[in-house]
C-alpha cells in the first residue's frame, strides 16, 4: 500500500465518521420510543421525552419495575435471582437495550415511527 493509498483511505475514514456524528446528533429528542416485548411480543411502548415514574411490567415469567426520567429508561427493581436487568446502565440512544432473561424481557429504545 503507497502512501497515497493510506492517506485516501484515513480521509474516507474520517468523512465518513464525520458524517455518521452528524446525523446521529441531528435527531429531535422527541423522536425516541420505549418498547417493551416479552417472549417476543411488544406489549407495550412508551414515548421516551414522557417521564413514567414506575410502571410495573408483570407476566407469567416475573416482574419488573421500569423508571422513565430525563429522557432514559431503566429497571429500578425485579424478581428474578441475578438482576442483571437492575444493574444494567440506564438506555437512552436508539439501539440501547435492557435485558431480563429469565423473564424474556427486552425493553429497547427504538426510532418512532413517522406518523
């Protein structure tokens, strides 16, 4: 590889990035939705610029206790034996997910759909 090569390719590298930044940062805030799905299914969502102080999500696998504050999501309390979900950091981008396993629960945050 030459040296120009390189050079053509860190500077596409670095567009790249640049652009990708630009348009992740772009997006409203508004724009961000809360899913909940357990065993597969949506159950619910939640807008994520709306705060929910506690919202008990319960099933036959278990129960969860979900926070919505300052636009992030997190799992304040369940009943399963690892908590993994509780000590999972707070999801806020879209992408971020919080898993409770025993309780196949996936809350993400997801892109809300253009209405």
């Amino acid at each position: 590889m030459k040296k120009g090569d390189r050079i053509l390719l860190l500077t596409a590298a670095v567009i790249a990035m640049i652009l990708f930044v630009i348009n992740t940062q772009q997006r409203p805030e508004n724009d961000k939705v809360v899913v909940i799905t357990i065993d597969g299914v949506v159950t619910q969502t939640f807008d994520l610029s709306t705060d929910v102080p506690r919202y008990d999500i319960v099933s036959e696998f278990g129960h969860n206790i979900m926070q919505i504050s300052n636009q992030t999501v997190r799992v304040t309390d369940a009943d399963c034996p690892d908590k993994i979900c509780v000590h999972t950091k707070s999801a806020k981008n879209i992408g971020d997910v919080i898993v409770c396993l025993p309780h196949r629960l996936i809350i993400s945050i997801e892109e809300a759909a253009e209405q």
